[in-house]
C-alpha cells in the first residue's frame, strides 16, 4: 500500500531496546478531510528518513500491522488491539506544477501554414 502527504513531522531514532529501534514520521494527507497519520519506520529503515524534512510532500509504501495485548493480572481478561502503520518506502514527491509544465507560446517554433488543403477534405469527419 501506500500513502501520501506532506510531512509534519520527521521524529529522532528510539532505541526501544538494545536490539530494536524505531523512528516515526507523522503526515498529514492532502484530500477532502485531511488524516493525519504516524508511520514507523524500524530498524535499518530509520535511516530512511535521513534528509527528509517538514513540509515535504512525500509517498510512502506501508505495511499495515497488527497484534492483540492482554494486560497482565486482570480478571476477566483485558484484551487490547493495536493497528499500526510501517514503512518500508519513502520518496520525494515534485510540486505538481513543475513536473508538468506547459511551453510559452515565446517557446514554440514557428511554422507554416498549410496551403494545400482542400475545402472536401475539411468535411469528412466519421460523425
């Protein structure tokens, strides 16, 4: 899957503990009712986020996950899920008016008007 907004926020490394870390990144979609969603990046992907930066519009690839918590000594039992979203992809994305623009007429190159048409020929369209 994947996901896409501007970023509001880029979060430092977590060492959750001596074998795992994570980093999150926190976006805010750009749509008819904006949601705004944290993305975690673990282990060697951390290093992802390097460079990236708020206000940065960005497409991520995610994983959506998920697990079941029971807390401990509770009768009946308390059971809790969890949903997370984790990346595993980020890019840059261009402003949309740049990567497309349009040449100024001052751009084109001249040309010459056709001579050689003939008054049936602007008549035969199929409908």
């Amino acid at each position: 899957m994947e996901v896409q907004g501007k970023i509001k926020l880029v979060g430092n490394v977590q060492e959750i503990t001596d074998s795992f870390r994570k980093r999150e990144l926190v976006i805010v979609t750009q749509e008819q009712y904006p949601q705004t969603l944290c993305v975690e990046f673990v282990q060697d992907k951390t290093d992802l986020l390097n460079g990236f930066q708020q206000g940065q519009d960005v497409k991520i690839g995610i994983n959506l996950r998920g697990r079941e918590w029971e807390k401990p000594g509770t009768n009946p039992k308390e059971i809790k899920y969890f949903t997370s979203l984790q990346g595993w992809r980020i890019e840059p994305l261009q402003n949309q008016n740049s990567d497309h623009q349009e040449p100024g007429l001052d751009s084109l190159s001249p040309f010459e008007p056709a001579d050689d048409v003939n008054k049936e020929d602007l008549d035969d369209l199929p409908f």
